[in-house]
C-alpha cells in the first residue's frame, strides 16, 4: 500500500541523490530507502535515468540543491516510517476498527451495569461510591489495554495514508521550481558569477569585521549563504531586491541588530530567524508572506517589527507572551481577521497600525496597553462592528484612528482616555455619540462620553440603593410576619391549656338517646 513512486518520477530522481541516512555496516547490505529501489551495481551507476533526458535541468547542482530542499519533510516522514514499520494491510486496519468498536461497546455495557449494581445493605453510601468510582477505572484501564494495539494499526495507517498526500504534493513542487528551471538557465552564469559588488563585500569581509551592508535596489535574485558568516555584521538592508528566499545560514549573524528585507518576492521567512537574539529592528514588509514563522516569537530583543503590505491571515498564538519589549508593531494591508489575545501583554507597545485588514474586533484585554499610544483600525470596513469597553484604560492614548468601519456606539469608558488629542471617526453609522457632538472634535467626544458614563454610573447606584430598600423592607415585613406567626402560635398554646384543663366530659351526656 506503499504508493509507487513511478507515478512520481522527479521525486523519486530528487529522493535517489539524498545521502543515505546511516552508514553501512561491514559485511552487510548498504542501506536503502522506503521509496527508492535497491542501489544498481557499479557498472549502472554511472547512466542517469530517463527523466533528465527528458528534463536536462533536473541534474544541475543548484537546481537539485533546491529541490531536495524541498523534500525535507519527505525524507523526515520517511525516516519515521522505516522506524515504525510497513503500512498494514487493508484487512488488518478493518479488524482494528471492528475490535475498537466491540471494545467500546463491550465498556459501555460494562459501565451501565456497575451503574446499576445494587449497594449492599452493610456499606455506607460515600463507600459505595468509592468503590464505585475505583471499579470505574480498572474497567476503563482494562479496555484501554485491549484497545491500545488496535490504535496503534490505527495510527500507523493514518500516518502512511499521510505520507501518500505529502508524496503526491511533494511531486507536484518538485514540478513547480522545475518549471522555473527556465529562469535559472537564463541566470545560470550570473548565478555562478554571482553580483560582484556581493562578491566583492564578502572579500571585504573575509579582512575585516563589516557592521553594516546596504544592498537596497541592486535586483539580487538570491543571498549567499556565505553571508551568515559575517558574524560582526549590525546591520543589514537588502530591501528593493527580488529575493525569493532568505538562506538559513543568517542565523549566523548572531550580533545582528537591524534587518531590512521589505519590497523583496518573500513568501516565508526562514525558522533560523528565531535565533538572532540581539535582532531589534525587523522590515518585512511589501512580500507575499502568508504567514510568520512561530519563531519569531524567539526574538526577544525586537523593539520595531514592520509586516505590512503582505497576504498574512493571522499572527503567531504567543507573539505578546515572548515580545515583551516591542514598542512598534506594523500590519496592516494584510488580511487579519483578528488579533492574537497575547497582543494584550505587550506592556512595551506604543505604536500599533493594523489599518486595511479584515479585523472583527479587538481582544477584550486591549486596555492593558497602557503604554499604547497610537492605534490605527481604519478601514477594516464591515467587519469591525465595535470596539471593547476596556478601551477606556488605554490611559496614554493621544491617537485613534477607526474611520471607514461599522462602529454604532463607542465603548462608555471612551471618556477617560483624558491624553486623546487627535480621533477620526468618520465613515461609521455612529448613534453614540450623536454626529453633531462628533463634529465638535475629540474634547467634545470625550466630554460627552464622559458625562454618559457618569449618568451610568448614577442610574446603577440608584438602583442598587432601590434594592437594598427594597431588601430592607422585606427585611421588616419578613420580621413582622415571624412575629405574628410567634404571637398566633402562643395565643393558640394558651387557648389549647386552658380547654385542656377543663373538668373531663360526663359520659352520661354521650349517651345516646
């Protein structure tokens, strides 16, 4: 049920060429991989196979380079699946499946009639409980037991069955960087000439320790790795390029302060970025990212980070847990839908421009911002709707920006942010406030909010003074009650005294007559 990589001829070429996983021992047979077939004798070695006569490019260095990049999950999933053994046959999952459900059903049936067990006269009731809850879990262990095996051929399946779909997509990128393989033959010479002012930087290099490269606007189609070894470098600007790719090897730049990778063809940022742990300003803005590396979060030492003007539809879960000391945050002209919750813990945060998104609102816990100092929210058109009432405890607030949305009411603790000095609300169906106070400006605003959250707060204890009267004269009615009842009840002993010590009644009068 392995799938057969003839129908994925590219991957299985690009699979042939990839270093075997461990050496081979004395005496034995060299190793081979899950997919690829046993390696030909010597004399065989040396004809390439059909598929780079017919795709020539397939076979140059860096054009294989890029492609077994690619099949690094492959290769990884592979590995495992040799640990972990072949898939099991179609019969054997079906049993599985079978026995996990008479398992399941045997259980419940099990559970119904401990259930319903009787209690013995002789043992308490939390006892009973006890031994009921203690009966409980050695069936569940019991069932766990049995089912454990039949999860495993489960498990084992869906992980074959995914290795099948990561195969086939796998085949389908290989067939995408070789349809731009027509690119690279155009560029193959400048490619292995590379730009020589790169060139002659990287010399410059070797003599002595570099801070800062400026490599905006030269149409550099691609980084040398050898650039991760300029381990003095502070800053580096490679903004206005055409770049595709950023090499893994800049996590070598470890002193790096300042990285400006804006107006480039990005589609990812590569994971080593999470290790420059001194980086403080990140431009990435103006690419095609769809989404940030989770390790980003690592760059601890960010103050400034810019991914506007790119495709991103949402940001890392734990973005505000790890960037406590970030003081700007750009993103907007992307397509969030929302921001993370973690967002709220960025105490450092004073600059916040999520303008041109796809927001539906804000986290609840905005207000913690305390630092904030300039939120912009305009044009997120129909989806943002409202803003959250800790929006008031944004206390060093100076500029708000959330024209061109769908806002009726602004939160009623809008009134305290007492440093707003600049607001525009225009373009909303505001009916709070009115458009005639909004016309008057921010002081206006403010003022009126202000005195909305004052009469509020009026009402409220208006009417819980209202109820605490009205629990008092419960109070006094309940007491009068309970007094009476008290009298009615003595009176009512009294009466019942003084009958009860009456002479007995003549049996004589009973009598009948």
């Amino acid at each position: 049920m392995d799938p057969n990589l003839k129908s994925y001829p590219v991957l299985s070429y690009v699979l042939s060429r990839l270093p075997s996983l461990s050496s081979p021992k004395p005496h034995s047979d060299p190793p081979y991989y899950l997919e690829q077939p046993p390696p030909s004798d010597a004399s065989s070695s040396s004809n390439l196979p059909p598929i780079v006569d017919e795709m020539p490019n397939l076979s140059h260095p860096k054009v294989l380079a890029s492609m077994t990049h690619a099949v690094n999950d492959v290769a990884q999933t592979r590995s495992v699946l040799q640990t972990l053994g072949p898939r099991p046959d179609h019969e054997s999952v079906d049993m599985a499946r079978s026995k996990l459900a008479e398992i399941d059903s045997a259980l419940s049936k099990s559970l119904e009639e401990l259930v319903l067990s009787p209690r013995p006269a002789e043992v308490g009731q939390p006892e009973w409980r006890s031994q009921l809850a203690e009966k409980e879990q050695l069936i569940r262990q019991e069932a766990e037991k049995e089912k454990s095996m039949c999860k495993s051929i489960l498990q084992l399946e869906e992980m074959h069955e995914a290795y099948e779909k990561l195969v086939q997509q796998a085949e389908e990128r290989l067939v995408k960087i070789y349809e731009k393989a027509g690119e690279v033959e155009e560029n193959l010479e400048q490619i292995e000439e590379t730009n020589p002012e790169v060139v002659g930087i990287l010399e410059e290099a070797q003599g002595k320790g570099l801070e800062r490269i400026d490599l905006c606007g030269r149409k550099l189609r691609f980084l040398p790795e050898a650039f991760g070894k300029i381990s003095g470098l502070l800053s580096l600007n490679l903004s206005g390029n055409q770049l595709e790719v950023i090499p893994d090897s800049i996590a070598g730049l470890q002193k790096l302060e300042e990285l400006n990778v804006s107006s480039n063809l990005l589609e990812s940022l590569p994971d080593s970025i999470g290790l420059l742990q001194n980086l403080k300003i990140l431009d990435a803005s103006g690419n095609k990212l769809n989404a940030l590396p989770d390790s980003i979060c690592h760059c601890r030492s960010l103050i400034e980070l810019d991914v506007s003007f790119n495709s991103l539809l949402y940001l890392p879960t734990n973005l505000g847990n790890e960037l406590g000391s970030l003081q700007r945050l750009s993103v907007y002209l992307n397509k969030l839908r929302s921001l993370p919750t973690s967002i709220c813990k960025m105490r450092s945060l004073r600059f916040l421009d999520a303008h041109f998104n796809e927001l539906r609102g804000l986290p609840d816990e905005i207000g913690r911002l305390t630092n904030l100092e300039v939120l912009n929210l305009r044009c997120n058109f129909s989806d943002l709707t409202e803003l959250p009432e800790s929006l008031g405890e944004l206390t060093n607030l100076k500029e708000l920006d959330v024209s061109n949305n769908q806002i009726n009411v602004l939160p009623d603790s809008f009134g305290r942010l007492d440093k707003l000095t600049k607001l525009n609300l225009d373009q909303n169906p505001l009916v709070v406030p009115p458009k005639e106070v909004v016309d008057q400006g921010v002081d206006a605003v403010k003022i009126f909010m202000a005195e909305r959250w004052v009469d509020k707060l009026a009402d409220e204890e208006t009417k819980s003074m209202m109820e605490v009267n009205e629990v008092e004269e419960t109070g006094w009615l309940t007491r009068s009650t309970s007094l009476l009842k008290n009298y009615v009840s003595f009176v009512g002993a009294t009466v019942s005294g003084y009958l009860g010590s009456a002479d007995p009644r003549d049996p004589v009068l009973d009598e009948a007559r």
